[in-house]
C-alpha cells in the first residue's frame, strides 16, 4: 500500500470519530430541554395556535410535537379517553 492511501484511510478514521457540529448542537439542545423540563415541574400550560384548517401549532419551543426525547419528558394532566372508549364509559 503506497503512503498517500495510508494517510486519506487515516484521516477519514479520525473524521468519523470527531464529533460533528450537528451532534454537538443536539446535545446542547437536549441539555437545554432538559433544564426547561426541569423548571416546569408540574401542571404547565403550552401555548397553541390554530389555523384556518383546523391544523394546531406550538407557539414555545418547549412542547410535545417535537422529537420523541422530548416528546418523552410530557405527562398530560387530567387525561381522559378519546374515541370508542370516551363513550362506553
């Protein structure tokens, strides 16, 4: 094997064990999330926007139609049953 492909194998290794910017954003977003989560320890309201379709918006950033690691840190308060189950009971 000649030394120039020794160095392009080596440095694409070492690229690819370098955390990248988006992996580093996402984890300083998930800390952010994390200490939001944190200071809204119990029943919180997320405010909501709807349009003209019926389509409804989050207007924070904080709020459950977000990625499932968020998503995950919600417990809905005074929750009832929807559908077939709301009506036999």
């Amino acid at each position: 094997m000649e030394k120039a492909q020794q160095n392009s194998g080596t440095r694409s290794a070492t690229r690819l064990t370098r955390p990248t910017e988006a992996s580093l954003g996402d984890r300083v977003l998930f800390a952010e999330d994390m200490i939001t989560a944190e200071t809204l320890k119990g029943p919180f309201y997320t405010p909501m926007n709807c349009d003209w379709r019926g389509r409804v918006y989050a207007l924070s950033h904080f709020n459950f139609q977000r990625e499932d690691r968020v998503r995950a840190l919600f417990l809905f308060a005074n929750g009832e049953p929807i559908g077939a189950e709301a009506s036999t009971g």
